[in-house]
C-alpha cells in the first residue's frame, strides 16, 4: 500500500513538473536591446532592425540606452522584473563583461554581445557569451585602401597629404579600425610623418569636430587631408572642422565606418563634401539577426554561434545605391 501510494505520488510530481514545464515554455518571450549611445544613428538601426524580428517572430522588445555601468545593471535588473527571457548589448565598456555575465547567471537571463566584444579583467574575449562583430582591424584597412585609392585617382602628391586619426583608443574596438586603416596608407606610401593624431573625448560628431580643429590649426602646412576615424560621426567632424578652415571637397577626402543615417544623409547632399564614403557595415544584420538568434535561443530551436565577423563594403556617392542592395538595406 505504502509502495503505491508513493508510486502514485511520484507520478503527480513528474506531471505537475512537466505541466510547469509547459507552461513555462509558453510564456510570452521577451527580449531586451541594450546599447550604449541611443541617440547614435547606428543605434537607431539597430533597434528597427530588431523591431522587425520582433514584429515577425511574434516577441516583445524592449529597447533601453545604457550609457553607464550603474544604469546598465539597473536594466538588467528591470529586465527580470519584467520577465524577460535574455538580452542583447553593446555596453558601455567591454571592460564590464564579467559583471554583465554576473548579472545575467544572477537574474537567469542569456546575453548575447553585438559590436563591441565583452572582455574580462584581464582583456580577453568572454567565451561564454555570444557575440556578433566585426573584425575592426579589416574594416579600417578597407577604409585606408579605399582613401588610397581615392588620393591616387586626383593624382595628389602624397608628401603634401595629412591625416587626420580621429582616435578613441580606450575602446579596443576604435583602436583597431584606426590602426588597420593608417596601416594600410602607410603600405600606399603615406609618411608616418603625415600622421596627425586628433584624440576625441566621445564618440559623437561634436568630440570629433573639436579634437580635428585642433589638429587642423596645428598643422596647416598640408595642401590636402584625409580623415578616418571609429565611425561616421568621427569622420563628419573631422570633415566639418576642414569646412570651417577653408578646406572643400577638392582637397578632402574623409572615409567613414557604418553607413548609417548620417553616412547617407552627407552623400545625397545636393553638392560633394569631403565625406567621400563609408565602409558600410549592416546594422540590419547586427539588429535583425542578434534578435532572432536570441529568440531561437530562449525558444529552444538553435543556439547562437559563438563568434560571428560581419563584412563592410566601401560607399561612395557614386555606387551607394549598389551597395545598399547588395547589403541587404
């Protein structure tokens, strides 16, 4: 008798287990979208982009700017309140990796990393933590060959040619498409001498534009310059700072990373600047797929590949309609 009714009982357990279990894979999913700079243009994609998987996956989004450590683990903690199932982010310092790995074990929350690798203490890529990227020494030297290519094209004698490397160093990304792009005009034969750092407190258009002046005003000597930078925004600055000096279209040629909003807003312009393009990187793949993979993950369908490396493609004024179909935008 006492055998059977723990049999029975045995059988209520698994059952009710299995129902909590159903239950529990029937909750409506949810999915955080956390990044660093909201208001950035490349941000600003990012979320559409992942408000149309949400829109075609049948999730709820929620869209939130951390653009500090305190307000992002307040986030994530507002994320489990709200039961929500995993989150994607690009934090504010990739430093913050393990107390975002904490805090995620902490409130049973899976994380995914887009753009910027999450790193710990001691500076090395997070394994555990998923990540979709790209390869930030690659893309700048597309965009050095590309200013190489250009500089050649206007037969611009090198020697009276300045660089402009809007630098943001502390992140490592920044560091890295810097570095690729000034290698890969050292190879086209551009002096090191020619090299004018122009460091920035932000990454936003207005850091870049007071850092390039300063560099400008240092070093007028240059008949031409060329401009790179982390992204679109760093590379506008450097192009508006050589606008209020005098320096046009003809003597600027200043190649960008993101092709975002701002990117497309400054090739459409009635008349050429010195924003000559863009290595464009999808934002629709970065928003669009992180989501979806974040969604397979939670759901059970497929778990995300630990490292994906997005490619670039060079925009210019002239080819941008191509490159945009051929990315997907």
């Amino acid at each position: 008798m006492k055998r059977t009714l723990l049999a029975a009982a045995s059988l209520c357990l698994i059952a009710a287990t299995q129902l909590i279990g159903v239950a529990h894979a029937a909750d409506p999913v949810k999915i955080g979208f956390l990044v660093k700079q909201a208001e950035e243009p490349w941000f600003q994609d990012e979320w559409r982009y992942a408000e149309q998987a949400a829109k075609d996956k049948g999730f709820t989004l929620v869209k939130i700017g951390i653009p500090n450590g305190e307000k992002m683990i307040a986030a994530i903690d507002n994320l489990a309140a709200q039961k929500a199932q995993g989150f994607v982010i690009c934090a504010p310092d990739v430093k913050l990796g393990k107390a975002i790995e904490r805090s995620a074990k902490r409130n049973n929350l899976k994380v995914i990393s887009v753009d910027d690798r999450l790193v710990d203490g001691s500076g090395k890529p997070i394994a555990s933590i998923p990540h979709m990227g790209i390869s930030g020494y690659a893309i700048g030297k597309q965009v050095g060959e590309g200013i190489a290519a250009e500089v050649k094209n206007r037969k611009w004698n090198i020697a009276d040619v300045g660089v402009i490397r809007v630098a943001y160093d502390q992140l490592p990304t920044a560091k890295e498409r810097t570095t690729g792009a000034i290698d890969a005009l050292k190879a086209a034969g551009f002096p090191v001498a020619n090299i004018v750092d122009a460091p920035q407190a932000k990454t936003d258009t207005e850091s870049a534009f007071n850092a390039a002046n300063i560099a400008l005003t240092k070093n007028a000597r240059f008949k031409h310059w060329v401009a790179v930078g982390l992204n679109d925004e760093a590379v506008l600055g450097a192009v508006r700072a050589a606008e209020g000096r005098g320096i046009k279209a003809d003597a600027m040629v200043g190649v960008g990373i993101g092709g975002a909003k701002a990117a497309e807003n400054e090739l459409n312009k009635p008349a050429p600047t010195g924003f000559y393009g863009s290595v464009m990187i999808s934002a629709r793949q970065h928003g669009y797929e992180t989501s979806v993979n974040m969604y397979n993950w939670i759901t059970g369908k497929a778990t995300p590949p630990a490292e994906v490396l997005t490619k670039g493609m060079l925009m210019t004024r002239a080819n941008q309609a191509d490159v945009r179909k051929q990315m997907g935008m």
